[in-house]
C-alpha cells in the first residue's frame, strides 16, 4: 500500500494525508509485531548515517535502535567530529555519504540545511528537528493520540507555548489530518506567518480548524489534548530569562486544564522543565502520556525507514 520508496522526510507538508495515515498504521503494526517478540528486518546490511548539530536523548537512542532491530546499522557522527565542523560543505558531505550508506538522519539548525543535504544526497534523508520543524515527532504524537482517543479528526488539540519547530510541525499535521488545532502563544512568539498560512490551507482541504490567539485559556477550553514544549529551545539559551518572562502565564498547570475536556491527554515532545511549561501535577498526573509519546518515536521511525528506504 505504501510507496515511498527513495522519498525524503523532511516536513508534514510533503506528505498526503492517506500516506501519513498508511505511515501511522504501519507505525502501529510494527509495534504490535515488537510487542508479540516478532521481527520485521526489511533493512538487513543497510546503514543509516546519523548527524547531529544539537544534543539528543529520544531521537539519537530511537533511530539507533530502530535501524538496528529492521535488520540495519546506525552510525553516530556529531558534526564536531564531521569535517563539516572544519568547513567542509553540505554538498559534499551528502554527496560523499551517498557512496556509503543507505539513509541519512540529520538533527540541526536551519531547515535550509537539511534541504541541502536532500537536494545533493542521492539517498533518503530524515529531518531529525530543525529550526523550523520536528516531524518525526509529530508522527510519535499522532500515534500516540490515537491509541489513547482512537482518531485524530475531529479532536481539539491545543498548543500552549512558544510558536517554534514543535508548533509548526503540529499546525501542518494536524491541519493535514482534519484535527482542530488551537495554538496560544504570547505576542513576539507566535508561529512564523507563512507557516500558519499553509496549515489553514491544509485544513480547508481536511474540514479542520486551525485558531492562533494569545490565550491560553482559548486554545485549551474543551481540547481532547494538551500540548507544550520548552520556552527556550536548543539555540537560544541565552534567551532563557527574557523568555521565562514572556511565557510567565502560558504555563500548563492545574487551572489551565481544568478548561479542557476531562479525559484530555497531556503531551509533551520532551526534555520538559517542571515549573516553566508544565507544572508538576500536570506532567506527572494521571492525565499525562509522555512515555508513551517517547516510546513512539522507536515505532514511528520505524515505520518512516521502513518505507523510505525499502
Ligand atoms: N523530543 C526529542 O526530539 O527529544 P531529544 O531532543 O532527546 O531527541
Ligand atoms: N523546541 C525544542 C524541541 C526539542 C525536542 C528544541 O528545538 O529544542
């Protein structure tokens, strides 16, 4: 069913809503097999070259272990240790890495750095989180939804934070999947213009709604789940206590869901810093499904190589 065969996975927005849907249903089929101690190893003597610009927990581990139990090798290269740290370019990296593996996962700044990549990479390539968007992760989090809500249309999401990769990567998949989505960001922080406008376009398409307002309690009044990410992402450090000011009342707390649907589900892509974003009683609560949301990047990366490249 699915063809994807040699395509890159760069952003949501590539992608239709009937083969991000097969992609979520192999996600879940691969894991039901690992969960029964079966084996599906399509990627037997294939390697995936793994580069990473920025630190990782979830998605260096996920990948590694992924590519490993389809049957194929992962190599770890931090770009400290690459000869891009010392100037080589983009270009050439691909190219040269092209002659050597199978895929090429990259986690960095700009997202024109990724396209780089693709465009002179003779193999697929996965965004591993830009700048601008995170899309392995927004497969995780829609798996995710569905095995706790049994569909993504007509939910309401709600996004509470900081218009970043995360927010953008949702805005596109949910608007693709026909899933309303409510993002509440303070002024200044708000998703990028363009962005936005793609995911109301998407969402003409799937019948959905796509809300962007600077209250919190708008977007989280009856949603069916609860998303935030750190108010300072990889890159900004420096901006940590000029953002812990902007983002002083958009923490997810306890009052804050009290707006939304009793059985809402809490998510968060992780790290999460308690007390900034999200309370403790929140992420800690019984409403909270983020290890389950971190277990699925394994499954849903999966399936993304499986496809791509088979
Ligand atoms: N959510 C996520 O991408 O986590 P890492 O930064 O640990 O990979
Ligand atoms: N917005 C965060 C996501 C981390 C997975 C960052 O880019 O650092």
């Amino acid at each position: 069913r699915l063809n994807l065969t040699g395509r890159d996975f760069l952003r949501l927005a590539d992608f239709t809503k009937q083969e991000l849907t097969d992609l979520l249903a192999l996600a879940a089929e691969l894991k039901k097999l690992q969960k029964a101690g079966g084996s599906y190893q399509p990627l037997k003597g294939k390697a995936l070259g793994m580069i990473f610009e920025k630190a990782s927990t979830r998605t260096r581990v996920s990948f590694e272990v992924g590519i490993y139990q389809l049957g194929g090798q992962g190599m770890f290269f931090s770009s400290k240790d690459l000869q891009i740290g010392r100037g080589e370019p983009i270009s050439d990296t691909a190219q040269v890495l092209s002659r050597y593996v199978d895929g090429i996962m990259i986690r960095t700044f700009g997202h024109e750095i990724v396209e780089e990549l693709a465009k002179y990479a003779s193999i697929p390539v996965i965004n591993g989180l830009t700048d601008e968007f995170h899309p392995c992760q927004i497969m995780a989090d829609f798996q995710t939804i569905i095995e706790h809500k049994g569909k993504l249309e007509g939910l309401k999401f709600a996004y509470v934070g900081d218009g970043n990769n995360m927010a953008h990567s949702l805005l596109i998949g949910a608007a693709k999947m026909g899933m309303d989505i409510a993002v509440a960001s303070p002024q200044g922080y708000m998703p990028d213009e363009a962005i936005v406008s793609m995911a109301k376009e998407f969402a003409k398409e799937s019948g959905s709604n796509v809300l962007i307002t600077d209250n919190p309690i708008e977007a989280a009044t009856q949603a069916d789940v609860i998303y935030t990410d750190v108010w300072a992402s990889m890159g900004q450090e420096e901006e940590q206590e000029k953002r812990e000011k902007a983002f002083a009342n958009y923490q997810v707390n306890g009052s804050l869901v009290e707006r939304a649907n009793a059985d809402y589900i809490f998510m968060h892509c992780l790290p999460a810093h308690r007390g900034e974003e999200v309370s403790a009683e929140v992420i800690d609560g019984a409403n909270s499904v983020i290890f389950d949301e971190a277990e699925n990047r394994l499954h849903a990366q999966k399936a993304i190589m499986a496809a791509i490249m088979s």
